[in-house]
C-alpha cells in the first residue's frame, strides 16, 4: 500500500507538472496573440510614411495573410487632474490610432468600463486606457485629459534649445483635449495596460498626422509559417520597409516561457527517480519479509526464473495500481482546480489571475507509459536478489 501510494503521488506530480508547465505556456501564448497583431509592417526608426492602398493590397494578398489594417503611433504626456481637483497626474503614454474595426474587436475582448461609442464632435479625442493607467492617473469614462507632445516640426533638441520665451515652446507643443470613453485590461500591466491608449486612426490622423501612419498591422491564418510570412512581404513591398513578429516583439516573455519548459525535464526526471527508488526498496522489504518462503520454493524445485517472475509480477501490479491512482488523482485535481480556481496568482508578475491547467491526454498516456517501464526496469534487480537466493541459506535465516 505503501508503495501503491507513494507511485501514485509522484505520478500525479509529474502530469500536474506538466499540465501547469504547458498550460501556463499556452495561456500566456494565447494572451500575448489575442491583444497583439501577429506582425508589423514598418519604416526604420519608427518614422511615419504616407498610407497607400496599393502597399496594403500586397499585404492583403499573401496567401497566409488573414487581416490587415494601417495604424498610428504618437507619444505624448497625459495630464490627468487629481481626485481633489488641486493638482495634475501625468505619465507618458503612446496613444495608437486603429481602425473601427480593429477597435471595436480589441475593446468586445478587454473593455471593462465605458462604452464602445464615440465622443460628441468638439469634445476631443475618444480614448481608451488601460486598467493599470487608469489606477495611476486616477482615470474613469466620461473625464477630460489633456495629451502634451511634441510637434510635427519639433525635436527635443530644439525644445531645449531653440526656444526663448514661454510662447514658442507652447508653439512647438501639440496639446489636445481627450476624454477616456473607456477602460481595457489585457492582463499585462507593465509595457501595455500601463503605456498604451486606443484611439480612432481617423480623428488621430485629422488632429496631428493627416494621411500619415506608423505602419501596418496584420494577422496571419498559421503561426508556424510566421517569420516565412514577414520575409516575403518585406521583399514584396521593398525598401525601406521592414517587419517584425509579435515573438519577436516579446521576446523577453516568449524566452521566459523556454526557459520555464527546460526546467521540466529535470523535474521529470526527479520525480521519476523517486518513484524508481520507491518499487525497487518496496521489493527488497518484501524479499527480507519472504526470504524463507522463497527458499522453501527454491528447495521444491521452483525455478529461479519463476520466482523472478513472482516478484516481476508483484512490481507490475504495485506499479498499474498506482499509476492509475495517480492518473486519476491528477484529473480529480485538475478538474477541481479549473471549476472553482482556488490557487489565485498576481495578475502583475504572472499576466494570468489563477493556475492554468491544460489537460493533454498524450501527457497522461506518456508518463504511465515511462513510470510503468521504469518501474518494471528496476523491479528487475530485487526480483534477481531473489531468484538467487540458494535454499539452505533462505531456510536457515
């Protein structure tokens, strides 16, 4: 029993390992894509371009391509009056502007508060904040902001620089009055709800850059021919273009989850061990235990191979009983786990709110797979032990 248990519980380790490791790589996988374009089409230096039909044509028809559309980019400082009322809240933001549609698909997913309609004309632009920004600048639907940035025509240099009196530094400012329509929250608090604001690539265009865009941004029918996809479309379209993934892009989390996935086969492997080491000092015990009755085998004339396969068959049923106890312990749990999600995770640090847990049949199949044959390797020493055991000395311990 107490080896039946014991197999049991690394076996149900070793599947909870697994469903945590690929499940968390999954969910945070299917975030990053849900909220970002698969790639982007750009010009060096992020600078803008004018936007031309016949380059988003070309986009639109390669085979992989599924959807495309032309965004705006612009960094500005959005100024947000306290909740007193005495004094400003400011944080740099990058406001993209995106089509309806682009807009109205994110916001369906993410929007938590406000509405999907528009601002009334002359009121400023409509805006859409993340969770994170909005806790920052004490933001809410319906409150006026104020966006400070730079120029068409001004350079940081020149703001320093060039100008000598309050009037043409106000002059090489673009200050616009924008009202929070509503808040989003992807789940990712550092680098997107706490930076980016969606706007409607119209009316940013109509108040700063006319005609002008950052780029495109599109999404491809099959993942794995991703990076083919950007490089024929960079070669299709031509200099000075260039594009990136959205791996590529997030590189840094994307690494995170490798090395996530590496750490698994050492953790496989230890907990495999255990499990080994479990069968192989149960069978020992139960030959100290049986020593006489299998010398008294030996002198009626049960071969030595017969009574390995005594103990063979001792190991393989201590083994199925607990790789099953195991499987089934795993799924209760997980089950459980995905019901009423009592292991909660700081949405901060991890981009996801509960423990994911992705269910794989082949996971299952697998590890029983390789505890069993293991366990049945290892049973080989102790049922060796003994089948050698001679019978005077068995009889007279």
């Amino acid at each position: 029993m107490v080896a039946v248990v014991g197999i049991a519980v690394g076996t149900a380790a070793l599947i909870l390992t697994l469903s945590i490791v690929n499940g968390f790589a999954s969910s945070v996988e299917n975030k990053l894509i849900s909220f970002s374009d698969h790639l982007q089409i750009r010009h060096p230096d992020e600078q803008l371009f004018g936007e031309r039909r016949t380059d988003l044509a070309k986009i639109v028809a390669h085979p992989n391509i599924k959807s495309a559309s032309p965004f705006l980019e612009k960094s500005f400082v959005l100024r947000s009056r306290s909740r007193g009322g005495n004094g400003w809240l400011s944080k740099p933001v990058v406001v993209k502007g995106v089509s309806k549609e682009q807009q109205r698909a994110f916001l369906k997913k993410f929007l938590r508060a406000g509405s999907v309609d528009g601002v009334k004309s002359g009121e400023g632009i409509a805006l859409y904040a993340g969770q994170s920004l909005a806790e920052n600048l004490d933001l809410k639907p319906g409150k006026k902001v104020m966006l400070v940035g730079l120029g068409s025509n001004a350079t940081g240099a020149k703001l320093i620089a060039g100008n000598k009196n309050i009037v043409d530094m106000l002059s090489s400012l673009d200050l616009e009055v924008g009202v929070i329509r509503g808040i989003y929250d992807t789940g990712l608090q550092e680098g997107f709800d706490d930076f980016v604001v969606i706007a409607d690539l119209k009316e940013l265009q109509q108040r700063f850059n006319p005609m002008m865009i950052s780029g495109y941004d599109a999404n491809v029918h099959d993942l794995n021919k991703l990076p083919v996809t950007v490089k024929e479309l960079v070669n299709q379209l031509g200099f000075p273009f260039y594009g990136y993934t959205v791996f590529e892009r997030y590189a840094n989390l994307f690494e995170w989850l490798k090395l996530q996935k590496n750490i698994t086969p050492l953790l496989i492997i230890t907990i495999t061990i255990v499990a080994v080491f479990n069968i192989i000092s149960t069978l020992l015990v139960l030959i100290i235990e049986k020593t006489r009755e299998i010398g008294m085998l030996s002198a009626l004339g049960l071969e030595p191979g017969k009574i390995s396969a005594v103990f063979m068959a001792q190991a393989f049923l201590v083994s199925l009983s607990g790789v099953v106890t195991g499987n089934i312990l795993a799924l209760s749990l997980s089950l459980f786990e995905l019901r009423y999600h009592l292991i909660t995770l700081p949405e901060k640090s991890y981009f996801i709110k509960y423990v994911p847990l992705l269910i794989e049949p082949l996971d299952y199949a697998v590890v029983s797979i390789a505890v069993m044959a293991l366990t049945l390797l290892f049973a080989f020493i102790p049922a060796r032990i003994a089948a050698s055991l001679k019978p005077g000395t068995a009889l007279g311990t």
